[in-house]
C-alpha cells in the first residue's frame, strides 16, 4: 500500500468515525423527541461509550481535531 492510499483509508476512517457519532446524537435527539423525555439511562450510558470508541478509532488516524471537543458538548 502506497502513502496515498493509507492517507485515503485513514481518512475514510476518520470520516465514518464522525458518522457514527452524529447518527449516534440524531437517534438520541429522535427518542427524545418521540418519548417526550430523555432517552432511558442505559441508551445514554451505551451510546457514551460508543462514541468515546469511535472517537478513539478517530484519534488512532488523525489527532487534535474538533471531534473530540465537539462530542464533549453533546448531551
């Protein structure tokens, strides 16, 4: 594998790893507003973690970027 093949796949990486959190927030804002209240605790709980993976996958391809300050201030 070349450099620019390895710099397309990290930032394929990178890219779905931003994905995955917003459609991780989208779902949660949807619950939300179809339960008319937070969604339960344990899905609050799970999707924390899922997107700290991600974000950790993340990182592993390109530090320092908004991503992580950015998911800090979802709720």
């Amino acid at each position: 594998m070349d450099n620019e093949e390895r710099a397309m796949l990290e930032d394929l990486i990178w890219l779905n790893a931003v994905i995955a959190t917003e459609l991780i927030q989208i779902t949660e804002n949807t619950s939300q507003i179809l339960r008319k209240q937070a969604p339960p605790a344990t899905c609050l709980a799970e999707h924390r973690s899922l997107r700290e993976t991600a974000l950790a996958i993340a990182e592993k391809y390109r530090q320092n970027t908004a991503l992580g300050p950015h998911l800090q201030g979802h709720q």
